[in-house]
C-alpha cells in the first residue's frame, strides 16, 4: 500500500514538473521551443542572482526574513489555489463547440489557456511547498552555519573529518542557492500566470469589441504628453541610477 502511493505521487509530482516546465515557453497556440539549455533566460539570470545572493550572504537568510518569506508563500499559495478553482470553474461552463474557422480558433486558444493556467499555477503552488519545505529544513539544522568561518586547507592537512567538514558546507550552499532560485523562480512563474490571464482577458475583449472606426488615434506617448507634458529626462536618469543602486545593495 504504502509504496503503491509512493509510485503514484511520484508520477503525478513528475508530471506536474514536466508540464509546469513545458508551458512557460509555450503560446495560446501551443507553440514553442524547449530552451537549448534547459532554464530559460529568466531563469539562467534568477540561478546566477542566486550563487551571487548566497555568496554575498553567508549566514544564509536572518529568521526575520525567513518568516517574512514563509508568510507571503503561504498567502500567494492560497491564492493560486483559489484561482485554480476559479478558472477551473470557468473551464466547466466555457462552451468549446464553435461555427466557423475564426470561433473555433477562438475556442481552441480558450482551451490551451486553461491548460497553460492550470499547468503553470499548479508547479508554481510546487515550487512555493518545496521553499517552504526547505526553509523549514534550514531552521532546523542549517541556520547556525556562517559559511564564511570556514577556509581551504592545504592537502597535506585533510582529514576525514575535514572531508565531512567540506560535505557539509557544500550541502548548505547547495541548499541555500536551491533555495534563493526557487523564491525566483516563483516570481517568474506569477508574471507567466499573469501574462496567461491576460492573453485570456484579451481574447475576451478583442471578441467582443464594438466595430467602432475611432476618427482620431494617438499612441499612449500622445496622451500621456497631452496630459502630463514631456517628463523632464533626468527623471529617467535618476530612475536607472536608483534601480542600480537598490541592485547593488540587495546583492553586495
């Protein structure tokens, strides 16, 4: 019985992961090609934030932020769980059938929207269990380690204990930088689970817009320009030179 269960979650925990992963490069076409080097380039930047996050960071997390973290994973859990059931909801009175080439095109991006929504929130919701998982972990036996206390030692000089030494700090940095990618990584996935509402949402609209011929368009330029005049440019000089800053001191 008890490892009849271990087959199972394992084969739905694997395909999750494997559909979680193969959505997020994927269109309402159900289009896309797989990265060549497995992470996506959002993701190759969030895993080299995170070596650089651990290495600048060798006590790991302070237990403030790690209950702060904790709580908002807890509250965005629920809340995808909610909207898995909303759309899940919508996906049982959405009606597929359609007449003509365009509506069932239309119907046809309705259900690779479903599909990605489900896939990509649902390994989301896996990815927040898992941090908090390991967050739980580390408190438990890793939080104490400072990392930067420890040096390399000359060949001649390694023991046995000095290996299991070696072992253990390796298992830590592996888990704290497993740990700063997957929080990434997590964000990365809210901004595709957004990015799939709004493709649903605009689906919706382009539908149902009035056939309207407007006399006079404008770019958004236009009409911020109208309401607001030009934004002096060293607004926008202080704009990037702030994000760099806060960049810099987040991570050194």
């Amino acid at each position: 019985m008890y490892s009849n269960f271990c087959h199972v979650l394992k084969y739905y925990v694997l395909k999750l992961i494997t559909k979680g992963q193969e959505w997020q490069y994927k269109n309402l076409n159900g289009k896309g090609d797989r990265p060549k080097l497995y992470f996506t380039q959002l993701q190759l930047i969030a895993l080299l934030i995170s070596i650089l996050f651990v290495y600048t960071k060798p006590k790991g997390l302070s237990n403030e932020m790690i209950n702060y973290v904790l709580s908002s994973l807890s509250i965005m859990t629920a809340l995808f769980l909610s909207l898995i059931i909303i759309i899940f909801d919508k996906f049982n009175n959405f009606n597929f059938k359609g007449e003509g080439d365009d509506e069932k095109i239309h119907k046809f991006h309705m259900w690779n929207f479903f599909y990605q929504f489900n896939a990509i929130t649902s390994y989301a919701i896996l990815i927040s269990t898992s941090v908090i998982i390991l967050l739980v972990f580390t408190l438990m036996f890793g939080k104490e380690i400072d990392v930067s206390q420890y040096t390399f030692v000359s060949y001649k000089l390694v023991t046995f204990e000095s290996i299991l030494l070696f072992l253990k700090l390796l298992f830590v940095y592996s888990i704290r930088i497993v740990i700063a990618y997957f929080l990434l990584d997590f964000f990365i996935l809210c901004i595709y689970a957004i990015s799939s509402i709004f493709q649903y949402v605009s689906n919706e609209f382009i539908k149902e817009r009035p056939n309207i011929k407007v006399n006079r368009e404008e770019s958004i330029n236009d009409t911020m320009q109208e309401e607001y005049g030009n934004l002096p440019k060293y607004l926008k000089i202080i704009f990037i030179i702030s994000f760099i800053l806060a960049m810099l001191y987040v991570l050194f």
